[in-house]
C-alpha cells in the first residue's frame, strides 16, 4: 500500500468515527430490572402502580417488573442471586431470610443511598436494627403486618361464644361450642406448609416465652427438650378437639379464606392480608383477638412480619438499583401503602391518623407485646425452617409421630449448627 493510500485509509477511519460520535444516540436506556412475589391480586396491582409512577417521574431508567408467584419465588430467588446478572432489585422478607444472604455476599450494601436519603432519621430504630448488619445498610424494610386469631362475630354469636376468647382454656371451650352448632372452630390452608408455622410459633411462646423461642430459632435449645414437647401436646389438643377444618393439606391458604367467608368455619390464625382476599362485602363480619394466653405469667410474644427489598450483589445497575430503593423507602411510596394497603409503615413520619379501627388495633396489638418476632421461616436458618415446616404438617397429619419428628428435627438442629460453626 502506497503512502498515500495509508493517509487516506486513516483518515477515512477518523471520519467515520467523527460522524459515529455526531449521529444521534440508538442507546436504549439503562433498566433496573425488578424481580417481586406480589403475585396476589392486590398487592400485585399495587406494585404495578408504583413502577408505573417510577416509570413515569424517570423515563431515562425505567424499571422492568417481573412478577414470580409467591411460593415460586422463594423457592427460585438462590437462583436469581447467583444468575449474571442478577435482577437489579428484589422483594424479600427482614430477618434470618435476609441475614442468610447477606453472609453469603448475594445482597448488596446501599449504605450511601441510605445515608443520603436520611433514612437513619426516618425509619423507627428498630426498623433501622434490621436493615444493619456490621456497618452497612442491605435490607429496605418497608412494612410490617400483625398475626392474629381472625373470626367472625356472626358464628360466635349463633355459638353463644364472647369475643375476645383471651385464655386457652376459653379457646378450647369455644371449639366444643362451635362444633356444636356445625361449624368448624378454625380454618387453614397448610398446602404450602407456612401457615403451620404459625402455630408452632404462638403455642410455642404461649407455653415457654418468647425467649426460649428465639433462643429454639436460633439452634441454642433443643427440639427434644421437654418445654418443646409440651408446645406439641397442647398443640395435640386442638387437633383432638375437632378444632381444624378436614384434608388442611389440601388447601393453600387463600381456600382456607374462602372455606371461613363460605360460613362453615369461624376462625382463621392469620396475617393482617387477610383482608386483601377476604370478601369486601363480609368484612363487617370480620374481627381479630390476640392468640389467647396458656401461661399468664410468661412475657406475651407476637408474630410482626417485616418486608421490604434490597439490591442483589450482582446487580447490572447498581447505581439505578439505589436510585429505586431510594423511591420505594420513600414517605411518599410508604404513605400510599398505608393509604391503600392497610400495611403498617416502618417511617416514623407517615400519617397513620386516619388508620382504621382495626388497623389501630393491630398497631396496639403489637405495640403492647413484650416482643415481636418475624415468623418461623424468618427467625431461623433456611434450612432448618425447611426441615420444621414438613415437621409441623407431618404433625398435623398424624400427632402420635411427635416422639420420631422431635427426634429428626434435633438432628437436624445439631447438623446445621455444627456446620454453621465450622464455617464461621
């Protein structure tokens, strides 16, 4: 090639790039993607609606949603987090759930976005205590929910029944009354097993205190130890009174709803989304009692689930990510979830004053208990919880295997605190 050829060549080169450089950008913009289990109708439709407002405020980082069925997604996110990339920004639950990833380097620190945002002075301390760990910020928690022992004023009154049933003695009482009349005392969906969990939890820290629970979630006491095997006994005696609807496993917890708005069950031991499926047209007939007490002289401990979101560690837009936790911690987004939702907000400065009378009693259940606990799944490693929740349905199914479930379930807990050990 001549000199002059080569001269031409590069400055053809150049041009190219020049013009490369002036022409109008084809880039699309940067997503976040969204990764949520809001797959009820309800909360699903919500969730549209804030990444609708996103979208619009932000057209040059646009969120794209992907709504993965509630149990679908617990058993996938593994999954998720260890894809490249991983979804930008995902829901999850405050707690062990989240803990366990965040040891494992899967959930990403959005210290600086808390920081800049003021977080630390608007969320309660306690909410703050959750979304810490070491020195760095790595769970968004957004809204908590009370349990409760739900009913229907209606059935209690055909049943002769005064609500609220506040010993376990007067719990009993109003199963035999109930059945009397034909309905069945309580209603449930175990198909997924978590609702189980729910009265492990509160028979638990009903007969042995909310400490001795922790303390069992954290793998410190032992399934076999007496106290837990008493938790199961009075357990047992619900089931042998006839208190539960027939085949529970053969229900998810949305049919359990259904069976008690259908009138042939009088009680659900429930979350406050309850509401979200119960008919609108029945909650006139809908009320909550706190779990009655087995013990009086225990502290009284409740289940409060907290959710939220957080960044993955592998995020393709980890800058957009913070931008949109920022969004979802926002007063704004909060104060439309409690407006809409009913959910109970974990910023101090949302106004909760126009609150319903039963979320205002849910807000007064919680704050006079002497502790509050996540949820059986949540307060104890993945795996064990695993292990647990097959127990109590197994239980459920058939009372007299205690003996061989405790004995599985403590060599299960002795394992995974070994191998937890060994790790550290």
């Amino acid at each position: 090639m001549s000199r002059f050829s080569k001269l031409f060549s590069v400055a053809l080169s150049i041009a190219v790039l020049a013009a490369l450089a002036l022409a109008p950008s084809t880039a699309q913009p940067p997503v976040i993607t969204f990764s949520s289990n809001a797959s009820d109708p309800v909360p699903r439709a919500f969730t549209e609606e804030i990444v609708a407002m996103w979208n619009e405020a932000n057209p040059d980082t646009p969120v794209e949603l992907n709504t993965v069925a509630h149990e679908d997604f617990k058993n996938a996110i593994r999954t998720y987090l260890a894809a490249e990339p991983s979804p930008d920004v995902l829901t999850w639950f405050a707690g062990e759930r989240a803990a366990f990833f965040i040891d494992r380097g899967l959930i990403g620190d959005f210290n600086s976005a808390w920081s800049q945002e003021g977080f630390g002075d608007a969320f309660a301390p306690g909410f703050q205590a959750l979304a810490t760990s070491g020195e760095g910020q790595y769970f968004l928690p957004t809204s908590y929910y009370w349990w409760a022992v739900y009913y229907r004023p209606s059935l209690f009154e055909q049943a002769g029944i005064e609500a609220p049933i506040e010993t376990w003695d007067d719990l009993l009482a109003a199963c035999d009354a109930l059945n009397a009349i034909g309905v069945t005392p309580f209603t449930t969906g175990i198909k997924f097993r978590w609702p189980a969990a729910a009265w492990f939890d509160y028979i638990n820290m009903r007969t042995n205190g909310p400490q001795f629970h922790i303390d069992l979630m954290l793998l410190k006491e032992s399934y076999t130890d007496e106290r837990v095997k008493q938790t199961f006994a009075n357990w047992a005696q619900l089931i042998e009174r006839d208190c539960f609807i027939d085949d529970a496993a053969a229900y998810d917890w949305n049919e359990g709803v259904d069976i008690m708005a259908q009138g042939e069950a009088a009680m659900y031991l429930m979350g406050a989304f309850i509401t979200d499926t119960y008919p609108d047209e029945l909650e006139d007939d809908l009320d909550f009692f706190r779990f009655p007490i087995i013990n009086p002289e225990l502290p009284i401990g409740e289940d409060a689930p907290t959710d939220g979101f957080f960044m993955s560690a592998g995020a393709a837009n980890p800058e957009g990510a913070k931008a949109f936790l920022t969004f979802l911690g926002s007063q704004e987004v909060q104060q439309k979830a409690f407006d809409d939702l009913g959910r109970l907000p974990t910023r101090t400065d949302v106004d909760v004053s126009a609150a319903s009378e039963a979320t205002q009693k849910g807000i007064a259940l919680i704050q006079s208990a002497d502790y509050v606990a996540q949820f059986y799944d949540r307060d104890t490693t993945a795996e064990m919880a695993d292990a647990g929740l097959t127990a109590f349905v197994e239980f459920w199914n058939d009372p007299s295997s205690v003996d061989e479930i405790l004995e599985r379930l403590e060599e299960d807990r002795v394992r995974i605190a070994a191998e937890l050990a060994a790790s550290e």
